[in-house]
C-alpha cells in the first residue's frame, strides 16, 4: 500500500511508547508528524526515522496548556497537512497519597492526559470526518481497569480515557473512522521516573516490566486491524481478569498493596 503523504500525528513522540510507536508508522511508510516539549529530542529522533525514506515534521508543544494544543493543530492546516492518524500518547501520572500530592502538578496532569487529548481529537475529528477516513489510538492503560491508591488520579484520568474512547468509537461506527484504545500495563520507559514513583512496590521487580517495544507493537497492530481495544501482555490480560471479578473495593485494596512504598508493610 502507497501510504505517501498519509500522516501519522504522535504526541509524546521523542521517548517510551510514543517513540516506539513513531518508528513501527515510520517502518510501515507513514510520514510523521512528531509532537514533545523537546526540540533537541524530537530533532534527534527525527534524523533516525527519515532514514526510512520519510517526511518527519517535528512540532515542540507543551500539551498541559490549551493554547499549544490548538496552535498544533491550526499550524498542520496552514501547511495543508490532514493527518490520517491521531496517536494520543503524552500522559504523566503522580505518585502518592492524595492528600499529600502537589494539586497544581494534579492539574496538569488532568490538563495533559484528558483536556489536551479530547481538544486534539476534536479538531481531527472535524477535519477528518469529511474525507471518511482516519484511524484514533488512545494510550489507555490497564490503570483504567481499576481504583489506583497511591496514583488516584492518573487512574481516574485513563478510566476517563477508556470510557471516552468506546463511547465515541460507537458514535464513529459509520464514519470510516476508527478509535483504538492501548492498555498497557508497568512499561520500561521514564514514566515512573517522572511520577517519583522510584519508590514503588510496583517496581520491586523491573523483569516484570513491558517492553515499549512489544506495547508498540501490539497497538499499532490492533489499531490497523480497527480493534476496540487491546490490553498488552498476557501478564496484563490475566491482571485486568482477575480486577474484573473483584468489587471496586478489593480491587482498590488489591492495586493498594502493588502500589505502595517499599518500606511501608
């Protein structure tokens, strides 16, 4: 299939899943556009995957503000660029107990994993539904399958993300359009760096973390097939099972447990 000149747009593009996932559309012959806060980053990334043979547009947005979100998308217009992918990748979570946690870092977080994503998708939505075609991945995550102690509100952001994602998928079901949602679980990447979660029972063993590689590939794979959802991993299939036959409360309990500081008993 001739994909010149089809765009795929990744937000979170320079590192972790947003990286891997840029580099499975630029193997398969997509131009990209790469969205991060870094341009040094995104430059770097940009050379690797124009070895491809690609168009690499690189864009250095700050998501956790409304502004950059619309200038994103507004400025591909001007440049008559319509991408035919949306990847909404950039996420933060974090850690701790929420009646401890910095509420202006929670803000962000809201603003970044939820605000930013259903702005992004709204406008390419409105310039994709002519044209009848398009296909949406949404980074869920299996956090969304249950309450989250110790990461309350990074849970409560993807839970949105889910439900959003399948409701508005069921209103797209006519339009040639798509939405894919990707459900990893604990991934190697700088996410638990960033959420200071260093501290986690969660990372007692980092053998037991997902490859952004392997999540990457399960989510473009199911994107292109116009699954509803895939859920990385078997480790993670057999988690989100057991969470669906627990009540809310025992779930919460059980992710309590996981989550909590290592040198708490």
């Amino acid at each position: 299939m001739d994909r010149k000149n089809q765009y795929a747009l990744i937000t979170g593009a320079s590192s972790g899943i947003g990286y891997e996932l840029s580099k499975q559309f630029a193997k398969n012959g997509y131009d990209l556009v790469m969205v991060a806060r870094n341009h040094d980053e995104l430059k770097a990334k940009a050379d690797e995957f124009k070895s491809y043979g690609i168009n690499v547009i690189t864009m250095a947005k700050n998501l956790f503000t409304q502004d950059d979100v619309y200038s994103l998308y507004s400025e591909l217009q001007l440049n008559g660029i319509s991408p035919e992918i949306l990847v909404n990748d950039a996420g933060q979570g974090l850690y701790g107990k929420f009646q401890d946690t910095d509420i202006h870092r929670e803000v962000d977080i809201v603003n970044l994993n939820i605000v930013s994503v259903i702005i992004l998708t709204k406008l390419f939505l409105k310039d994709r539904l002519s044209k009848g075609s398009g296909k949406i991945l949404n980074l869920a995550s299996i956090a969304s399958k249950s309450p989250g102690p110790w990461h309350s509100v990074y849970h409560g952001t993807k839970a949105f993300i889910l439900s959003w994602s399948e409701a508005i998928r069921e209103e797209l079901k006519d339009s040639g359009i798509t939405v894919t949602a990707l459900l990893p679980g604990p991934t190697d990447t700088d996410f638990f760096n960033k959420a200071d979660m260093n501290e986690s029972k969660i990372l007692d063993d980092k053998d037991n973390l997902s490859s952004p590689e392997e999540v990457a590939i399960d989510g473009y794979n199911a994107l292109m097939n116009g699954d509803d959802k895939v859920i990385s991993g078997l480790k993670n299939k057999v988690n989100v099972a057991m969470s669906n036959m627990s009540t809310d409360s025992m779930a919460a309990h059980n992710m309590s447990e996981m989550q909590k500081p290592k040198d708490e008993n």
